[in-house]
C-alpha cells in the first residue's frame, strides 16, 4: 500500500499525529511519503521520510506571540495565493507518487488534490471555524464564522471520510472549534498520541524522584508565539522552585534533547523524551494546543492553560479543558509569580486530580491510530473511483 500524507505546516501537533499514523503504516511495510511546510517539513524529514515542501500559508502573530486577526485578514489575499501555490504542488507531487490512498491532516489542497486525481481520500481534523464561540458580542465577527464555517465543512466534505482526532460529546475538546461545520461524513476516533515509552535520562530520573510537587512546563506553537512564554516559564521556575520542581521544553524541533540546568530547572530546547514526563509530573503547564491538551487527559495529569493571545482554536480548547474540571485557564497577560503559585497549588487538589483520572479512563479506551490505518487499508482495497 501507498499512502501519501499532507500536514498543516504551522504547529508541530499536526505532524506528531500523522507520525504516529506512519509508524503504524510503517509496520505493515506501507510506502510512505509526506508534504508539509516550514519547520514542520524539517521535523518530518529528521524522522526519516521523505516530505515535499510546500509554501508556507498561515496567519500573522505579533512579537510577544498574540494572534493579529487584522493583519491577517489584510494578509488573506498573499495567503490564498500560497494556499493556490500548495494545491499545484500537490497534484505534481500525488501524481508521481501514485499512492493508493490520500490523508491529509488539516492541509485542504492536499485533500482537494487527492480528490480531483480520484484517489480514495481521507481528512483528520480538530478545527474549521474561525472564532472560538458562537456567543460572541461582535456581530460580524459571528456572521463570517457562520459562513467560513459552512464553506470549509463543504469542501472538507468532499473527501471519503473525516476523521475526529477528538473524544465524543459531552467530552469534546475543540467542539468550538467544530461548532456549525455541519460535515455529515465524520467521526470520533479518540485522541491520536504516541504510545511509545521513552527511556529516562539523568534528569528526568531526577525529577521523578523530587519531593515536590513536580511541574512539567510544556512550550509549543508556532515560532513566534514561544519566546514571550518561554521568557515566563524560565523566569517564574526561578522564582517557584522553593516549592515545585520543574522541566521546561522551548518547544523548538531544532533545539538541544539534553537536558541543562537553567534558574534551577531543567530545560530542554526539544524535548524528545515527553512522554517521560507527561507519566511522571503532578502538573501540566502548556499552551492550549490540542495534541498537548490530549497527552496531558491521556496521562490523567491536570493542567495550567495558557493559550495563544487572541488565538481562536486555543480559547475553545482551553475553555473546554476547563469547563471538563481538568484545567484552569489563564491569560498570557495575566501571568505574575502569585497566581501561577496559587493556580498550581489549585490544581494539585483532589477535585482536579480526580477529574484528570476519570476522563483519562474514558479517553484510554480508544485507539484512533488503529482505526484511521483500517480505513486507509480499506480504501486501498477500494481504488480509484471518481468523485461523489
């Protein structure tokens, strides 16, 4: 079997899930080739696989990370053009690879390419609309959600079957982020996460056997939000680290995997052990990322929230999270020692400790891994046919 894999270029939990997919792909001796763009592409190729690059078509962010909705609307016409650029690519790249199959996580002109050369096509997908709650006072802002929305969800439609990487109702995640998509052909298949066990090294060996509450702080997104949350993360550690002991990742793929001692914490640039830490922290700090939100429920560990400045998909999820009982959110601007103490003393309590274990129950019984590579086996078995 062939499969052909497109990933959303910007954020790293695109790629951590497709992956995961190939390493399942990879033990049934699938051949396996991907496109992505920026560091995204880079993280894939240091895997092993092949990756076409595609341009990068994302929105704008500011210096200290928050999201830019005005340059981003102004920047709609450079980003369609890329947008464009990626579906020419696309159908080069799918048509010498000639893969039995298509999947695409989040990357539409690779589904719409796999589409348009009749190849069975298949989408996972956690976000389509454009703000993160249909409450909002702004009433602009909800009539071209409503519509982005019903449009994206059309074309989405288009491909065999869409792929929920998400728990099922009421323990959605990013139901605001789905809100009003109106796809008919989906399906929850449960969080998509390695299943591997990393080997310990000496400082996470370390960590485990602290006495203090123990607090991995997770940094991740795209470049430009990480520095003024890293800048925190390694500051108030400093400042905390008489009662809580910390690990720190920069959330950087090129960073270093050795763990260094920084204000008294350990600190990775990229940290290719998480998972280490994910079993053995008491708390999660992160952003408000939707493969990070999943591997902290899927460890049954409670969490600080800190989602993206103005970053629409990250408030949905951090709203749920909290909503849950497994999390308490807080604003990046609202961030001092005090509170991030008293939030983490929070979340150390027996309510959001026992909220954490009971949704971790549910969401361990499912295997999306398994269930995405037997519908992809299936369409190989089903061909080529022309579209609906």
């Amino acid at each position: 079997m062939k499969v052909y894999i497109g990933c959303f270029g910007s954020g790293l939990g695109h790629a951590a899930r497709m992956l995961e997919v190939a390493k399942e792909l990879d033990r049934k001796e699938a051949k396996l080739e991907f496109s992505s763009s920026g560091e995204v592409a880079s993280l894939i190729s240091r895997k092993g696989y092949r990756c076409n690059r595609l341009p990068l078509a994302d929105v704008s962010y500011s210096e200290d990370g928050e999201f830019q909705v005005k340059e981003t609307l102004l920047d709609t016409p450079s980003i369609l053009t890329r947008t464009n650029e990626q579906l020419v690519s696309e159908l080069t790249n799918i048509g010498k690879f000639a893969p039995d199959v298509v999947l695409s996580d989040s990357a539409l002109p690779t589904a719409l390419a796999g589409k348009i050369l009749r190849i069975p096509t298949f989408t996972v997908l956690n976000q389509l609309n454009l703000t993160s709650s249909h409450g909002r006072k702004n009433a602009f802002s909800r009539l071209f959600s409503v519509g982005m929305t019903a449009g994206m969800g059309k074309l989405w439609e288009l491909t065999d079957y869409v792929f929920l990487p998400d728990l099922p109702p009421p323990y959605t995640i990013s139901e605001k982020n789905l809100w009003g998509s109106g796809v008919e052909n989906a399906r929850y298949v449960g969080f998509l996460f390695s299943q591997e066990k990393s080997v310990p090294d000496e400082a996470a060996r370390e960590f485990a056997a602290d006495k203090r509450p123990k607090v991995f702080w997770q940094v991740s997104g795209p470049p430009k939000t990480r520095k003024a949350f890293l800048e925190k993360a390694l500051k108030y550690s400093a400042s905390m680290s008489d009662e809580f002991a910390f690990v720190i990742t920069g959330g950087d793929p090129s960073g270093a995997t050795t763990a260094e001692r920084v204000g008294g914490s350990w600190y990775y640039g990229w940290c290719n052990i998480a998972d280490v830490y994910f079993r053995s922290c008491d708390v999660v700090v992160s952003r408000a990322g939707h493969g990070t939100i999943a591997q902290s429920i899927m460890s049954s560990k409670p969490m600080l929230i800190v989602p993206i400045p103005k970053q629409p998909e990250q408030e949905g999820n951090a709203d749920k999270a909290s909503q849950l009982g497994v999390s308490i959110t807080m604003h990046q601007g609202d961030l001092a020692v005090e509170s991030v103490r008293a939030s983490l003393r929070s979340l150390l309590r027996e309510s959001h400790r026992a909220r954490a274990e009971e949704l971790g129950k549910i969401a361990r019984k499912y295997d999306a891994r398994s269930t995405i590579v037997a519908a992809l086996e299936e369409g190989s078995r089903r061909g080529r046919r022309g579209p609906r």
